[in-house]
C-alpha cells in the first residue's frame, strides 16, 4: 500500500468514526474520556518506559535541553495528563448547545444548533502530553482526530494513543475516533495538510517553522497563530503603580508563552515618570535585556539600542522592546503595524481611550488593564484550548471545545409552503 | 503595469478602505447605503444605456435566452435593485454586536464582539444586480468588497458600481470600500483567488462550472455551495395532505434555485397511498418528468425509470427522482450518501422520528413539516444573503450580514495579574 493509500485508509475511517461520535451523548464522550485518563493512570509505568526509549534516541541525537525536557514524561507529568484529560470531562458539552432561536412571522421555528466540525488533524513536535490533551478536546466536541506528533516523541505518543482508543473502547465508541499517522515519514504531513475530503481543519502545535509550513502547504482551514508579537501601551491616564505591576507579569511571568508582552509602548506624558522605576521592577524581575528607542535611553541608563528589527521581534525570552509613544494614536499605529494580531493592552483610568484602543486595535485579545499573559482558553473560563488562532475565519482567539464546532439550522414548521 | 501588479494595488487599497469601513458607525455605512440607492434611482436612464450595450454584445455573441434574461436590467428591475440596497440599510447593524460575555473569578470581564471579516471577493456570473446586492451586504457588516462580475455586464456593472461609490463618497466613506477587478481578463480571477494577503474570504456566485474553478483554485476561504440535492422524506406517520402541499411547493414553486426539493423519498407503508395522489399534484403543477424506483413505478403509472445517476443530480427544472425506503434509516442513509449537505425535510407526526432525521442527518438545513423552498436568508429573517454555504467553517447555511463578521474578544480588567 503506498502512503498515499495509508493516508486515504486512515482519513476514511476517521471520517466515519467521526459520524458516530457526532451522534454519541455527552455522557457516553465523557465515559471515554474517564476511562482513558484511569488507563493513562494505570499505565504510568508503561509511559515512563516507552519515554525512556525515546529520551535516549533524543540524547543519541544531540536534542537540546530545552526539547529534552518537552519530551520527558515523570510519573509526575503522566498524573498531570490523566487530569487533564479527566477535567475535559467535567467541561459542559457544547454539542447540541442551541446558539440562537427565531419565530418566524409565517410560524416557522428556526434553531441554530452546534455541530461538530468534523475530523480534526494535530500536527505537534515534541510535547507527548499533546496526544491526549489535543484528542480529548477534540473528543469532547464529538470531533475524530488524526494526529501527528513529532518523530522523537514516537514511543511515549504511542502508548498514550493505546489509552485514550482504550478509552473510546470502553465507552463502546470507535477507537478510530482518534488515531495517529503511522508513520514518521515527513510526506505524511504534506499529505495530511492536502486531504481536504477528509480533514476538515488542521491545528499546528510547536514552534515557527512548523507554523508556517502549516499555513504555507494547507489547502483545509487552519487554526493557528504564527506570532504573540503583544504590546502594553502604558497611557498618560494611566495608575503607574497597577502599570507596573502588570508589564512586569505580562514580561516576566512565564517568557516562552504566546501571551506574554514583547514591546512596551509608554506615553510620552508618563515616560519620565515611569520608565525608571519600570525598567527597574523589570529587571529585578530577571529582565535580562531592555532594548529602547532614543528617547527612552535619554532617560533611563541600562537600556540597550532597539533596532527597526525589534519592533517585529516575538522574543519568548527576557527581553523586552520600548517605545515612547506620542500619543494613542501613534500607539494604535504601532500596535497595528507591528502587531500580530494576537494579544494587546492598554493600562489606563481613562475609559475614551480604553474604548478607542479596543474598538481600533485589530488583535484577537484586547486587555484593558490586564496581563497579557492572561491570553489562555483556561483563564477565559473554557476549561482547556487547543490552541490560539489570530485568523478571522471561524475560531479566533483561544480555541476551547466550542470553537471546536459548526452548527446547523433546524427548522420545525406545521406545513408551511413558500408563496 | 502587469496584471498582478494592478491587482496587489486594488488588494491593498481594498485593505485599507477595510479599515476604515471597519470603525464606521452603523449611522455613516446606512447614509452610504442611502445615497447609494438614491444614485442607482437617480441614473436608470444611465444603467439602462450601459445595459443596451451589454444585451447588444450578447446578442452578437448568442448568449442563451436564458442568460440574456439573466444579463438584462429594466427600469422596474433597477428600481427592485435600489430598494434592495436601501432595504440593507434597515438590518440591524453586525458590528460591535455582544455576543458572550464572561465575568471571571478574578473580575476580568471577558466580552466576544463582532468585528468586520476584511475585505471579501466575490466572484459572479452574469447578473449584473449582483454588484449592487453584494457589496450592499458587505459594505454593511463594515467589510471592504472586490467584485469580478461576468464579462457580459461589463458595461451595467460599471454604472451600478459607479453609483455605490457615489454612496460612499456622500457619506465620507472611502470609495475602495467598493472597488472591481478592472479587466476581463480570466487571468485575473485566478489571481483574486490566491490572495490571501488582501482577501479574506471569496463568495462565488453562478454556475457549477464557476464553483468548482473556485472551490479548486482558491487559496483563501471560500463561502459556497456546489449543488442543491436536496430530499424531502416523506415518513409512515406524515400527515398525507400537508405532504402532498409541501412537496409540490418544495419542487415546483422555482426549479431552479438552490433550495428546490429534488428527490422524494416515500415511507414503504404510505407510499400506496400517498404515492398516486402526490404523483398527480406534481404533475398538475407542472413536473414533466418524474423518475422512480422500481417499486415506485409498480404503484404508480406515467412515472419514468430513475438510474442511480439520478439520486446524485441537481435537476434545477420539472424533473423529480423518486424512491421508496425501508424506514427512517433508510432515509437518513440515503440523504447523507446523495445529498449536499444544502436543506433536507422530513414530513411526519412522529416527533422522534423528526428529531432523529435533524439530529442525524448532516445538512447545514433541517427542516419539519416545512418546504425546502425556504432555505433562503430573508425567508430565515437575515434581510438579505449573499448567498448559502454548505461547509462547516464559520458560515453554514445562508450568509448575511451577520456571517460576514468574526469576533475580537475584549477584556477589562481592574489591575489584574496572571498568578
């Protein structure tokens, strides 16, 4: 069979579980999803020793550190995925869920009910705990998923796909409703990326290159974001205390996520006031880099030259980019222009300019006097996210198990006929 | 110039004017489409000179009588066009509509609002009033449009896109807001197609061949419909009359658009019954052709003999294929395997057997004891559509204003930090 006919094989049946789960009840997705994390539960052992086997392929390879610790399972991180898969469970069942309800003047009741989209393809790297975070989510909005996970973490993926299809079993779905591409293969995924008639959405999860040959080869819709280029306008209405702490918390929280802040733009009115007690919350924080422009240089010390190239720059480390903005208008501008479409703040008591800034900023997550950081499907009440997508089309923003849904028009009439 | 060089400038500018159109208050897009209507009143003399043009050529060119009828504009039809525009300026306005909102644990209000998609491309056939209908729709929900009408209404569609940017103009709006692809040239479709950059989402409007050109060669998000094959199932517990009512309407009030029934499916246990009776109530309302199954054809005369051909083919014209099912099962079965995912109906007094038929049968449309003949936007209280689609992201069923929107999501907080 050649891979061509593999790929054919597996979206095929997908699709077909991918009809059965649509019709399953709440309850019987939920049983699934029960019975796979205990069988992840039970089967720690059998985890941490397939990881084993892919960890020192890693060290063999020369993997970094920071992918080899992505890549480790401990006990600790398996009961952690157990839970996880276990809470989507708990989460309300958007399947079903009615989004909106017309009476007709002619007597015709129209519902508008969701739907699953369909048959969900994972394209991941090196995170093993993807294979059941990504497929309960999935499962939950009576979705099939076909994943693809990255090629060092083969061994660990696996065993966690044998426990969440046991899952499915043991709730009498079909294990189909969620499989793996067979093989490491790299064409694999050009092919998942083209099988339009049996994918219908594609969620990328890993780093930059993958992202974008995700979004480069895909002829289905994707759900992604290739970017958290996010900004924090400090206002000259601004509480430069509540400012404070909070660039701290969108910088320092955590460096590496999509949501934390790259830029701080600060008004010119404030940027005397502020920027040197900012710069040094930020670096006791750890904030190993401040990179200004001109103006912030004249006047703080410790702040190194920012170059055309940073104001486009997602840093995922300790560095930050500054801006001494003229106004809101030059701080909407930059933010439009540098921007990608991600996260964005604006701290201020002045609510003309909070509103200008979140009606005219064109970005995903408009935070007024938050943290960055806060761009998460968890703290936005869904539970869990697959992901987030800066798109326009369909999901945008984090994508929980509703975002995971189509809908359709369910008509009840009493004999109407059209005049 | 090359051609692509001209159409990456009307993208840009078209990305643009989205901009601007996308903070317009609902007051200034209903003043442009005011004036906009005005203009189309005011200049019929105009529309119909350009429109002689295009019939002339058309002649020459032995256009069918069909598409002639099609390609002409009457005074009566202009003014029809012109209230159709200002009729769109009555529907509720899309944008910054609420439509979640969210209040955390933690205080941070979380609230999903409607923003304007971007800029749209729709792509038409020869129906000239299709410049007017669809950029009138697309101005509304605050979104930029390119057209690329049909060759053959050239010179009506100028005249017609003359006057919506007139409207645009008198409401200080940019007039790129309403812009077309300023050639003929074939070439040029092909680009708009792939222009994700600039384009959002294309909505093609014509004929099957114009469709599958677009399903297959765009790179950007496509709203559409290929086909209408749609069933009505008449089950064992059907009120009889209100069938026979429904079905004549659901085939014979218009053949020929997207939501005409096209294939009957008959309860075995009704169908002696209800068979020569509705057979004889087609064929008094015209139905010229009626192809059943071979149990069809032993109960009823003056019926044709279906081939398997026909459960896969949209007549749009007094054609019906029927057939006689088992059961409900068997009903479902047949129109998740033939249909097109477009507007199913079941007749019946057996509320299970509905729910089933609507919960399992995958159409964007499910319909009770109603005629297919209502999938259509105004008939579902939208004002206006630009058309139906039948894929499951972002807009299923018909598109108005409404579907032509994403969200952003905003969020106030009051100093919050992520722990």
């Amino acid at each position: 069979m050649s891979l061509q006919d593999t790929m054919n094989a597996l979206g095929k049946s997908a699709r077909a579980a991918a009809h059965t789960l649509s019709l399953a009840p709440a309850q019987q997705k939920n049983q699934a999803l029960t019975a796979a994390a205990a069988a992840i539960s039970r089967r720690v052992a059998d985890i941490v020793a397939a990881n084993e086997i892919d960890m020192q392929a890693g060290a063999e390879k020369g993997l970094s550190k920071a992918m080899l610790d992505r890549l480790l399972l401990t006990p600790d991180r398996i009961e952690a995925m157990a839970a996880g898969v276990a809470s989507v469970a708990e989460l309300d069942d958007p399947v079903g869920k009615e989004l909106e309800t017309t009476e007709r003047p002619n007597g015709l009741r129209i519902r508008r009910v969701a739907v699953p989209l369909g048959v969900i393809g994972i394209i991941y790297e090196s995170r093993p705990n993807v294979t059941a975070d990504a497929a309960a989510l999935c499962l939950k909005a009576g979705n099939a998923a076909i994943l693809r996970g990255g090629s060092d973490s083969f061994h660990s993926s696996g065993v966690i796909l044998e426990c969440m299809q046991e899952g499915l079993r043991g709730a009498d779905l079909p294990a189909q409703a969620v499989q793996r591409v067979p093989t490491v293969d790299r064409e694999a995924v050009g092919m998942l990326l083209k099988m339009s008639e049996y994918v219908d959405v594609i969620v990328p999860r890993g780093g930059k290159g993958l992202i974008e040959r995700v979004q480069t080869e895909a002829r289905v819709p994707v759900f992604s974001h290739l970017d958290g280029i996010n900004h924090t306008y400090v206002d000259a209405q601004a509480d430069l205390g509540m400012a404070e702490q909070i660039v701290v918390n969108a910088k320092m929280r955590r460096t590496g996520i999509c949501g934390a802040m790259e830029t701080m733009l600060v008004h010119q009115d404030v940027a005397q006031q502020f920027l040197p007690r900012a710069v040094l919350a930020l670096k006791s924080a750890g904030c190993e880099d401040i990179r200004g422009d001109e103006a912030t240089r004249a006047l703080v010390n410790d702040v190194s030259a920012a170059t055309a190239k940073d104001w486009d720059t997602e840093y995922l480390d300790s560095v930050l980019s500054v801006r001494i903005v003229r106004d809101l208008d030059q701080a909407i501008n930059h933010v439009n222009t540098h921007g990608s479409h991600h996260t964005e703040a604006i701290i201020t008591n002045d609510t003309s300019a909070a509103t200008r800034f979140q009606r005219e900023v064109d970005a995903a997550i408009v935070m007024h006097n938050a943290s960055t950081q806060f761009a998460d499907g968890g703290e936005f009440g869904m539970g869990a996210e697959i992901g987030i997508a800066t798109g326009r089309m369909h999901a945008r923003g984090p994508v929980g198990a509703a975002q995971l849904t189509s809908y359709k028009y369910v008509v009840e009439g009493t004999g109407q006929v059209r005049p």
